[in-house]
C-alpha cells in the first residue's frame, strides 16, 4: 500500500526538526565534554563542524516551518529570502565537510600545514554555497545534489584516513568513527543517485517513484547516521582521556615507587634503613626460615670526625656498608641502623659461622686514603650476633645481637693496640690485596 504524497511530505518536514533537535544535541554532549576538549584540537573541529551543521538544519526549519507560519503562505523556490536561507544551508554543509576533514588531519596526523590547507577551504566552501544556490533551479533537492560532490570526497578521506591507521594506533572509537564517515559518504552517493532521478526523471515511472520515496526520509537517515557517528567521536575522544589519565597514573606510581624508594633507603650508602625493616622490606625469607642477625658498629667514626673532617666520616660510613655488602648473598638484607651502626640480616645461617668470616674482611678492609697529604683512616668496627629460629624471634635476637656488640665495642676500647693503629700507613699485607 502506498503512503499518500501529502503524508511523504509531512515526514519530510517532521525529519527536518528531529534532524535538527539531533544535532542540538550532539552539540550538547559536545559542550558536556569542553573540560577534555582543551588540548585536543581535532575534538574542537568536530565540534565546530556539528555546530555548523545545527546552524545549516535551522535555516532550513525556517525555510519550510517557521517562516510559512509567519506569513501565512508557503515560500517561493526563487524569492529572496529562500535563496539567503538556502545559501545559507549550503554553506554551512560545505563548512562543517571543511571542519570534519580539519578533524580528522589533527587526530591522524597533526599535521599543522594540512591544517593551514583547510582554511582556504572555508573560502571555498562559501564559494560553493553561493554557486550551487544560485546555479539550483529545482530547489533544495538540486542542492542536494550539488551537496554531495563535495560531500562524497570529504566524509570518504575521513574514512579512508581513520580506518588505515597504523594497528597500533586503532581504537574502537577511531575504527567506529571512520566507519561511521564511510557509511555516511555512501549515503550521499545514494543521495545523489536518489534527488537526480527524482528530479530529472518522469515521476510516472516506478523507479521515480522509489526514488521519491526515499528522498522524503533523508532526514531520518541523516539523524541516524549523525548520531551513530556523534557517539563514535566522544568514543574516541573518552579513549584520548583515559590515555592520559593512564599516563598520569603510571607517572604517579613511579613517583610513589622513588618516593618509597627515598623513604626507605639511606642516602649515603644506598641500604636499606631503619623504617624499610620496621615496614617488613627485605624480611621475606626470614618469616620462612631461621637464621642469625649481626649488629656492626664503626668504633673509630666519631674520632674519624673530630680529627678530619665529617666528609672523611662519611666516607667511613660508605666504606663499612660496601664491605659488608660484598659479603652478603643476594637474599641477605643490610640496614643503616643508626649513624656509625648496621643491622645485618642472614636468613639460613648460623652466627658462628658468618661472625668471624665479617670480622676478618673488617680487618683486613683497605684504610679510607686521604685528600691531604697524612696518614690513612682504618676502618674499626664491632660486631655482635645472634641466631633465630623463626621471625617470631627476630627482634629479641637483634636486641641479643646488640648487647653482644657492646659487649665486644667495650673489649676493642681496652685493647691499646687498637687504638694505635687509626692513623697509620697501610700495612705490606693489606698493601698486597
């Protein structure tokens, strides 16, 4: 059964506001979305292009609605204000294919000259809706057709340039987007295939009247096809954002893991502090097996101070940690307990066995050399252990542990022979290591 023309047109005039009513609100969501919009201009272009397209729509719903009800009569197809309402229409279309390309160039490419190209676009794009106004007897139909000569190129490149991306560059939102062009631009090739039949061929022919019948619901099309790739684009444009914020994120944990990194290491001699054990860092294997803690203490660092300089000190403090750093396996744990002190942590080992390997590297350890011409700073250091048997114990065997270094820090202080060799040469066997 066959729709009456007079209802064809009605739907016609109907499409024309929900076409209309369809931009208004993708310009909406567009301006919902203005916070992201800021640092990427392709957005702004495709915003400006659904702007237009909104302002082209309303100089139709004035053609065809509002200026009838005004006036009380239709409009003729050659009065002025129809042709300025046109003009404007196809403008307006040819500004936004002019801005959907812009668009599409800044998200492929950036490509700052492409983008310098387009302006003289908008000039031809002025051009064209004054020629194809003035050259379209047959009203907006004829434009219609002179619409889709620029349509078909410009909406087929945002496709082409969107849909061959490098892969690992392809998104959802810029695969939907770029096919969202594609089957856009085909609308128009049917467009213009549709509106040249209807206008050029004898309407008692069926294929006329298909064509008629098709041409009377292109707003629909157009609503349907504009939303679908409205959506594509703020698709796109969300997947841009979440990039960023991942970005951000990723920045942010690296912060926070040199932040941590800083707050739980010492600075001067890179091993772990104090915090980092009473945070649990490094204690893994101990909470699966026994083993022994050592508590080192640098005898000689406040004299080291007093006598040469704090720096000397320091590199005092250095050179303790890089001895017994080489002594450890890679699952041993070394923490700067205090200012001249060392916690050292052996999971699977037993003090009598490490104690007197440490204090035979300790004493055998080169002397700090001098800056200035003198004697060298030997490295003196109390040790005291203690085993335990699960990580239940581990305090109680680190406090074991230090009683046992003061008690041997007490003994060193009563041997004079220590004492006289602070500030000596090397001797001929340390020389020789």
């Amino acid at each position: 059964m066959q729709a009456p023309s007079q209802s064809i047109s009605v739907l016609s005039f109907i499409g024309v506001v929900v076409q209309m009513g369809g931009a208004l609100l993708l310009i909406a969501l567009f301006a919902l979305l203005r916070r992201f919009v800021l640092r990427r201009a392709y957005f702004r272009a495709w915003s400006a292009a659904w702007t237009v397209v909104a302002i082209g729509i309303a100089a139709l719903a004035v053609r065809y609605i509002l200026a009838p009800e005004l006036i009380g009569t239709s409009l003729d197809e050659n009065e002025p204000l129809t042709r300025a309402l046109y003009f404007v229409y196809q403008s307006c279309k040819g500004l936004a294919y002019v801005y959907f390309v812009r668009g599409t160039l800044m998200y492929v490419t950036g490509n700052t000259a492409g983008l310098r190209a387009t302006r003289r676009l908008w000039v031809a794009a002025l051009l064209f809706g004054l020629v194809s106004t003035l050259a379209s007897r047959d009203g907006l139909n004829e434009m219609v057709v002179w619409q889709s000569a620029i349509a078909v190129p410009a909406l087929g490149y945002c496709a082409v340039a969107l849909l061959r991306l490098p892969r690992p560059r392809r998104t959802t939102g810029s695969t939907t987007t770029g096919a969202g062009f594609a089957v856009l631009s085909l609308l128009w090739v049917a467009y213009a295939i549709t509106f040249s039949i209807a206008i050029w061929t004898s309407p008692a022919l069926p294929l006329t009247e298909a064509a008629l019948r098709f041409v009377a619901f292109n707003s629909y099309y157009d609503l349907t096809i504009d939303l679908l790739l409205g959506y594509a684009m703020i698709l796109a444009l969300m997947e841009d954002a979440k990039r960023e914020v991942d970005d951000a994120q990723a920045e942010l944990r690296l912060t926070h893991d040199r932040l941590r990194r800083a707050a739980l290491t010492d600075s001067l001699t890179d091993s772990l502090n104090r915090r980092a054990f009473a945070d649990g860092v490094g204690l893994e294997m101990v909470r699966a097996t026994f083993g022994t803690v050592v508590m080192a203490d640098i005898d000689n660092l406040k004299r080291a101070n007093d006598r040469h300089g704090h720096s000397i000190g320091d590199q005092l403090i250095r050179h303790c940690a890089e001895v017994l750093r080489r002594e450890l396996r890679p699952y041993d744990k070394l923490y700067r307990w205090g200012g001249d002190e060392f916690l050292l942590v052996l999971p699977s080992a037993r003090a009598s066995d490490v104690l007197g390997r440490l204090r035979g590297v300790l004493d055998r350890a080169d002397p700090i050399p001098r800056t200035s011409v003198g004697p060298t700073v030997r490295l003196q250091v109390s040790l005291g252990a203690a085993d335990y048997a699960s990580s239940a114990e581990l305090e109680a065997a680190i406090e074991s542990a230090d009683g046992a270094m003061y008690a041997e820090k007490r003994r060193r202080k009563g041997d004079v022979r220590l004492a006289l060799v602070e500030d000596t040469p090397p001797s001929s066997s340390s020389a020789a290591r």
